[in-house]
C-alpha cells in the first residue's frame, strides 16, 4: 500500500510539473497576445487565438487530473512533500498571472471595439446612412439621424 501512496505522490507532483510548464507556455502565448493587440495586428491576434485555446484545453485536461489524484493522496496519512508544496505555490502563482494578463487583453479588445464602433458610427453618419442595431439590441440613434428624422 505505501507503494502505491509513493507512486501517487510522484504522478502528483510529475502532474504539476506538467501544469506549471503549461501556464509557463500560456503567460507567453498571453505576452504575445498582449503584444499583437498593442501593435493591432488582427492577423497575428487570429494565429495566437487557437494556440491560445488549445494551451487552455491541455491545462483543464491536466488540472482536472491533478485535482483527482490530489484528493486520492490527500486521504493517505502521509503529509505533502516540501517541494510539492513548493511547485503548488508556483503553480498558484502563474495561474493568477496567466489571469491577471487574460484580464488585460480583454480589456484591450474591448478597447479596440469600442473605438472601431465609434470610427463606425461617425462614417456612417458623415455618408448620410441610418444607423445600426448596436450590441444591446436596440437601435443606434446619434444626434444627427434624430435630427433629420423631424425635418
């Protein structure tokens, strides 16, 4: 039985050895992200999305792993080896900087939309065309459309 108790242990901590080189890969491919928004290059931003996408299915396919043997070795009376407890701090670590950057681009996107929505708008107006249903559902109205509505 202590065997397998060992054996565990090392799958866990080979497990989050695994995890911590993933969110290492995912905090660059994120940096790059960062870079690609910064510089608005769509078609780089368009390359790093599925890479992106695929680094975040290989963690969740690793975490849930990890998560089902920690609560297998965690029911032993062996407690956690020093350098285990040291990786799961760094594992914690570069989870919240691979949130913390995720969080940032969202913003960034969110910017760049809002700006290509407003150039939108007002070409849209300066050629004299009605305007358009916006994110809410609801039609666009500005000042001038409004105005020429009454005349």
């Amino acid at each position: 039985r202590q065997e397998g108790r060992m054996s565990d242990s090392q799958a866990l901590a080979d497990l989050v050895g695994a995890e911590n080189d993933g969110y290492a890969t995912l905090i660059a491919l994120l940096d790059d992200e960062t870079r690609s928004l910064c510089a608005g290059d769509a078609f780089a931003l368009e390359a790093k999305a599925d890479a992106k996408l695929a680094q975040v299915r290989v963690l969740e396919r690793i975490g849930q792993q990890r998560r089902q043997l920690m609560a297998r070795v965690s029911q032993g009376p062996a407690p956690a080896a020093p350098a285990l407890v040291e990786s799961l701090r760094v594992l914690h670590e570069r989870a919240s900087e691979a949130r913390r950057i995720n969080i940032l681009n969202g913003r960034l996107i969110d910017r760049h939309q809002q700006y290509a929505s407003r150039s939108l708008a007002v070409l849209r107006d300066a050629a004299g065309l009605p305007g358009l249903y916006g994110a809410d559902g609801q039609a666009a109205h500005n000042a001038s459309s409004l105005s020429r509505a009454r005349v």
